[in-house]
C-alpha cells in the first residue's frame, strides 16, 4: 500500500500462504475481502499479516479509501 493504492493490484497465490500487507502510507487502511475471506486494518508505516484458507478469486478493498482495490487469485494447495 503505497500513494493510497495496492501494489500490485493483482496477485496470485495458494490455499495456506501468508499475504503480508505493508502500508507505506502516512493513513491507516484495511485489506476487505468482499467475499468476507479476510479484514485487516493496517496503521500507517505498519505490516499485517493474513493467511489464505479458501481457493478462488478474491476482490478486495480498503473500507476507509474505496476506491483502492485489488484482485487476488487464490489456487488449491
């Protein structure tokens, strides 16, 4: 998270991965799943941490900043 936008913006993944969310921003954000798989609040110059339990695709958002979005596609292990 940097200049409020994910980066990238588009990731893959597996069933079982850690997804470490670093914010380089001066603003907190949240990483929201909105299929509710996952929703971390990260504060501004901190790390978060979310591990992947469900394969799919995976639209995600920062509830404070709407208009950051991402897409993760999530494998079977």
């Amino acid at each position: 998270m940097q200049n409020i936008g994910f980066s990238p913006a588009e990731a893959k993944a597996k069933v079982g991965d850690t997804i470490e969310w670093i914010n380089k921003d001066i603003l907190s954000h949240t990483a929201t799943a909105q299929n509710g798989d996952w929703d971390v609040t990260i504060s501004a110059n901190k790390t978060a941490t979310t591990v992947l339990k469900r394969s799919g695709e995976v639209d995600y958002y920062c509830r404070f900043h709407p208009n950051m979005k991402g897409h993760l596609t999530v494998a079977p292990q």
